[in-house]
C-alpha cells in the first residue's frame, strides 16, 4: 500500500493526523487531505516541524490517547500500567 493509496481511500475509520507548523512538506496536503474526509481531525503543533511524536513527545501521545478515547469503547482500550507492574 502506498501513500496515493491511502490518500485515494474511501473509508469510515476515523484518522487523526499530528502535524507540526513547520512541516513545509506535509502540512499542505495534509490540510488538502482533511478537508475532504469527514472522520479525519488534523491537530497542528506550534513550534514544530516533521517529527511530531519526538520533538513534542507528550503533547502528541496525550493527543493520541485523547483520541484513541473518542473512538474506541471505553471497555476496549487497555488501562495504562506501570512498568513492573
């Protein structure tokens, strides 16, 4: 599968996309893709560019999990844990 694939997809299945103000490659399409699906949130961090998920790294898992939230049954989402425990 490739990204044309995914992005010429007609599908259900609610995405979010993480992106960084300063990703001046994906941004724009990223923007173009959103507008054209209705189950597609795009959430946009200041201050950061392509590599969301290290540059800005709990901002973007409290954004996913937020996310996961919203979609899934409460009842299929694993609790969090402690390592060890």
């Amino acid at each position: 599968v490739t990204l044309k694939d995914l992005y010429n997809e007609a599908t259900d299945i609610p995405r979010l996309l993480l992106m960084g103000d300063q990703d001046h490659l994906f941004l724009n399409p990223a923007m173009s893709y959103v507008k054209e699906r209705a189950n597609t949130i795009l959430k946009i961090f200041p201050k950061c560019g392509h590599v969301v998920n290290i540059e800005q790294a709990e901002a973007f898992n409290e954004q996913c999990i937020s996310f996961i939230h919203q979609v899934v049954e409460p009842s299929r989402v694993p609790a969090l844990t402690s390592k060890g425990k």
